[in-house]
C-alpha cells in the first residue's frame, strides 16, 4: 500500500470509527427506551401480542433510517455523494448491504461505504436480539400457566379443528 492510499483510507477509519460508535450507542439508547416502556406495557402487549411486536418493529425501522440518515449526512458534508437523494439512497443501500444501486462513492470514500455496511451489520443485530428476547418475554409469560404438555394437547386441539374433515366430499 503506497502512502496515497494509507492516507485515503486513514480518513475513511478517522470518519467511519466515531459513526460507528455513535450510531450503536443512539441504538442501544433507543433499544431501551423501548424496553423500559414495554416492560411498563406488558398487559397491554400480552392482550395485542400482533399489534405490539408490529409497532416496536416500525419504531426500530424508523431508528434504522435515522442511523442511514446521520451516514448520509457526513457523505454530503465529506462530498463523497453529490446531493440528499443520492446520499439517503446509497446510506440505505450501504447500511443494510442491499448492493443493488449504481450509486458509488467518490473515490477517495469508498471504504467509508464498507463500513456503514459493518455498522449496519452490528445494528441489525442489535435489533434481531432485542425483538428476539421481546418476543421471548411475551410467549414466556402466555405459557408460563400452563406445561408444555397443556400446551402441545392445545396445539393439537386446534389443528384438529381446522383441519379438513377426512369424511368431507
């Protein structure tokens, strides 16, 4: 590697690293907030098991966007991306390693796009484990009245009640 392209990439880690950072810790932050407020809401959450998980999964989207948007932004401000669109477009494509834009990076930032991709990596993974263990809490706390041998008899009680009859023409 010549001293042109260590320095180049020197910048790409000096912007990226901080980004990185910053960004897990808003969703850390984010995270439990809405762990605090769904411990607060159990019943609630228990009653509208669907509608509860579809709503912290559309607040943690929205989380996704605003991290691409704070990657997008530094791309303006470095001019790796000519204007906003192009800079949301690529940020969202980079942070969830879609790969399908023509959208490039100016030369000297295309390392930067990797490692939004890493942070999205990271991020994502964050997200999975949090619903996960939300999801977890929720089934954990439906069954916990019952053994799982109640519940497998009901599992099987249902099944047979919407299977189609054998004796139906």
């Amino acid at each position: 590697m010549n001293a042109e392209n260590a320095a180049i990439w020197g910048a790409d880690w000096a912007w990226g690293l901080p980004i990185i950072v910053f960004t897990a810790m808003i969703h850390v932050l984010v995270l439990s907030l809405i762990k605090r407020s769904s411990d607060h809401a159990m019943p609630f959450i228990l009653k509208h098991q669907a509608w509860s998980i579809g709503g912290v999964t559309l607040t943690i989207t929205i989380l996704h966007g605003f991290e691409a948007f704070i990657w997008a932004r530094a791309f303006l401000w470095l001019r790796a991306v000519p204007d906003n669109p192009t800079a949301m477009l690529y940020s969202m494509n980079a942070l969830t390693a879609f790969g399908h834009t023509d959208v490039k990076l100016e030369r000297p930032w295309t390392l930067l796009g990797a490692m939004e991709a890493l942070n999205g990596w990271i991020l994502f993974g964050l997200s999975t484990a949090y619903l996960f263990a939300l999801i977890q809490a929720v089934w954990s706390q439906v069954h916990a009245s019952t053994s799982i041998t109640e519940q497998i008899a009901e599992l099987l009680a249902r099944y047979r009640r919407t299977a189609p009859s054998e004796n139906a023409d």
